[in-house]
C-alpha cells in the first residue's frame, strides 16, 4: 500500500485544489495503521500538520482526523508532541465551526494518547466542549423528531469531557474551580430529559470533580 501512497496521494496533500488536499488527508487518516517508511511518514505529518491552518475547512478537518489515524506510531506521537498546543487549539477553532463525531473521536484519541500532557489545555478542552453539548442538546429535537446523529455526537462531547477529567484526576488541583464553573451548566444539562442520553458520563464527571 506505501508505494501506491507515495506516488500517487503523497502530492496531492500540497495540491492547489483544497478538495484534494481534503481527499489526500481522508486517505492518509484512513491506511494511518500501516508499516510506513520513516522518512516517508515523517513528510506526510509536516504536510498534514501544515493542513491543519489551510483555508479551507473540510481540510482542515479531514487534517485534524488523519492526525488521529497517524497516532498508532511512535514517529507521529513525538512529531506532534512539540505542537500539541497547535494541534488542540485548531480542534477546538474546528469544533467552533462544525460539530463532527470523527472530530470529537480524534480530539478523544489526542487526550488519550497525550493524557499526561493536557492538563495546560484542560480547561479550555472542558469549556468549549460544554458549549458544544449544551448547543446540540438544544437543536437535537424530542420525540419522533430527534436527530440521533446528533444525540451520538452530543454524547460523544460528555465522552470527551470525562476523559479529559481523568487525565487530570488526582493532580493539578488548582485547575478544578475553574473547570467546575465552565461545566457547570453541561453537567446539570446531563441530569435533565433533554441532556440523558450522556447521564451516565455526566454522573462520572460529576464524581471526578467531587473526588477532587
């Protein structure tokens, strides 16, 4: 499969049409698991991290995803390392422009992968990924006009609320009276008909910080 990548997607991640740029990103993200050349998957992060500030917003993302897939190597976890403040602050613009479930699985995965690391971010992570819940809870709908896909990515932000708390529980408690003020009202909404599809991580959540 790497020979097929490199002659035939490598380019395009620099092509002057943004759909391919997207396209190239989607493919890279996609086969992200496979044995690659260090040299080869060493220039497709510096062209994939450079995605991430392109103009264009569905390469934006589809950078931001293929990022993710990219993660399962040691090579891509220390090239991402020295700007994991980069890459989080442009996960958390995308979510301000367009709530994705992939998107929200990827800034999952980065908090997972980076756990000891997020604490600098922890609080900006837990605030916008409250105002995203609290926003889709509001336009999902009741009854036979809700939307599930919108109920599954709402409840994918709790997710990453939860785990983002977790990656701090037990440290950095100067953080909490902040963190406990931004979600304040996510966890509350959590409790509530409209907001129980995510009661179960609300209630963990709520834990963590009790425990904190």
């Amino acid at each position: 499969m790497e020979p097929i990548l490199t002659n035939f997607v490598f380019n395009e991640l620099n092509s002057d049409n943004p759909m391919m740029r997207a396209r190239a990103c989607w493919v890279y993200g996609k086969f992200g698991s496979i044995n690659f050349n260090t040299d080869h998957l060493t220039n497709v992060l510096n062209q994939v991290f450079q995605n991430l500030s392109h103009s264009d917003l569905p390469v934006r993302v589809e950078a931001a995803i293929a990022i993710d897939g990219l993660l399962v190597h040691q090579t891509a976890i220390d090239f991402v390392r020295p700007g994991l403040e980069t890459v989080l602050r442009t996960y958390l613009k995308i979510m301000d422009d367009i709530d994705f479930d992939e998107l929200i699985k990827a800034l999952q995965s980065l908090v997972d992968v980076y756990e000891d690391e997020i604490a600098p971010y922890a609080v900006s992570l837990c605030q916008t990924l409250g105002n995203a819940f609290l926003r889709l809870i509001a336009a999902k709908g009741t009854g036979d006009d809700e939307d599930q896909e919108t109920c599954l990515t709402a409840e994918g932000l709790m997710t990453a609320i939860r785990n983002v708390l977790r990656s701090i529980s037990g440290k950095n408690y100067d953080l909490y009276p902040q963190i406990e003020e931004v979600l304040e009202q996510p966890l509350l909404a959590t409790l509530t008909e409209q907001g129980q599809i995510a009661v179960e991580d609300g209630i963990t959540c709520i834990s963590e910080i009790l425990y904190n």
